[in-house]
C-alpha cells in the first residue's frame, strides 16, 4: 500500500503557539477601599463576601491527590462532638460547596474533596478550614463565618511562646485568661467581636486580622500578669478608637 507523497500546505499561525500570560494576581488592600462592606456573622466581624467568578478545576481525573483532597485529622476528644454535629457539618460542605465529604474511621481524618459539580476549587480550603476551626474547639456557628465571611483567619500560639510558665504559674495564668465563669474570655471575644477558644496551654484566637491582633494583645498581657481591670481599661479605650473611625 503507497501513501502518496504530496500533500496539501497549510498554513500556520505561528502567534497561536505563543505561550498564554497568566493575569497576575494582586491583593487588594482594605484600607480606603469603599466597596468592601463589613458584615456581622454570630457575633465575628468580617467583611462580606463577593460574587467571584467561578474557577473551574484544573483536574480531570478526580483521585485522591494533593490537589482535589484536604485531610484533617481528629484528636480523640473532638470524636463525640463531631458525632454529634456531623449533618452541621456536612450541609454547608455539601449543598453549598459542591463537595464531597466522609469520616475515615481507620485514619481518623475527615475527608474532604472536590467532585464534577464543584465550581471553584477554592471551596476545597474553605470548607478545610471549616472544619479545622471545629476540631479546634469552635462553635458550629461560629465556624460557619469562615464560609460565609472574607478575610477571617485563626491564629494559634501557646502559652509558653509568650512567656515560660510550668506547673501552678501556668495553671494561674489560664485562670487570668478564663476569669471567673469565662467573664474575661467572653469580655475580650464581645469587645474585639472575635472568638477565642483556651484548649490547655494552646490559645485559638478566630477573626479578622486587625481585630485579632486586638485579643492576642489583651490575651499577652494576662499571660504576662496584667490584671483583668487594666485589660478591661485598655480594650475600653481601643473599641472607643476603632469606633471613631468607623
């Protein structure tokens, strides 16, 4: 069998080829900028979220990769609320994630990743944190703000990375954190409209960024010794600040 030699020039459009320049990517800052609008979700303030444009996924094939899957382990004290919370947990994921979601009772991971009906792949780290602000002792609801509001982080630092306490000197100073019946944590949380969670000497502190810096300076200065009257006094005078400039 003779293939035929000739063959029909076609022409090519070199410029076709050329290699596609990415958008750059560029943050934009809060200060001055009038479109963002601030929102109150269960207490934590946050700015509102946008109506992005959805991100397709990249990937084809949906197999459990670095890429399209979040693992999350669960410390055994965190089993029985998770138990209990589960379908709060699982609907947001679900129904307004477009993910796919499952506990793994071998690993004791919560299993999170994308599907063919996902619509953006950002969804996949949003719903991770969700649940990593569960398992870190959040409310429900409060972690839900992290779904429904921009720019909410959690930070997390020990005890002994502000000042080194061992035994009863430890003891005393989560005592100065908690107050009399939480009236101290609570006092902070309501004044800096964050949420604070005091797991032994680990401190998790959920919100934004400025009002976070906020409590960790209120939460230092009660590791440090500072008596909860002279917090109360300077958290008095920060809010009476911020709400100037508001």
């Amino acid at each position: 069998m003779e293939i035929s030699k000739d063959k029909s020039q076609v022409n090519i459009d070199v410029n076709k080829f050329e290699p596609l320049i990415k958008g750059q990517k560029r943050r934009v800052s809060s200060v001055g900028d009038e479109s963002m609008e601030v929102e109150t979700h269960n207490g934590i303030e946050g700015k509102s979220r946008k109506a992005t444009k959805p991100k397709r996924s990249k990937t084809t094939s949906f197999s459990e990769t670095k890429e399209n899957v979040r693992k999350i382990s669960v410390p055994p004290h965190r089993y029985s609320p998770l138990k209990e919370n589960w379908l709060k947990i699982f609907s947001p994921v679900v129904e307004h994630l477009q993910l796919q979601i499952r506990y793994n009772v071998k690993s004791r991971n919560v299993e999170i990743r994308t599907c063919e009906e996902t619509k953006d792949i950002g969804n996949l780290q949003k719903a991770a944190d969700f649940v990593k602000a569960f398992v870190y002792g959040f409310d429900v609801d409060d972690a839900l703000a992290l779904l429904r509001l921009d720019d909410l982080f959690i930070e997390s630092f020990e005890i002994k990375d502000v000042k080194t306490l061992k035994g009863d000197h430890q003891s005393r100073a989560i005592g100065r954190l908690a107050g009399k019946g939480g009236r101290t944590k609570f006092t902070i949380e309501n004044v800096t409209k964050t949420r604070i969670v005091l797991a032994d000497s680990k401190i998790h502190i959920l919100g934004s960024f400025q009002n976070i810096q906020l409590a960790r300076r209120a939460v230092c200065n009660l590791i440090l010794g500072s008596p909860p009257s002279k917090v109360y006094g300077q958290l008095r005078n920060v809010a009476a600040r911020v709400s100037e400039r508001v």
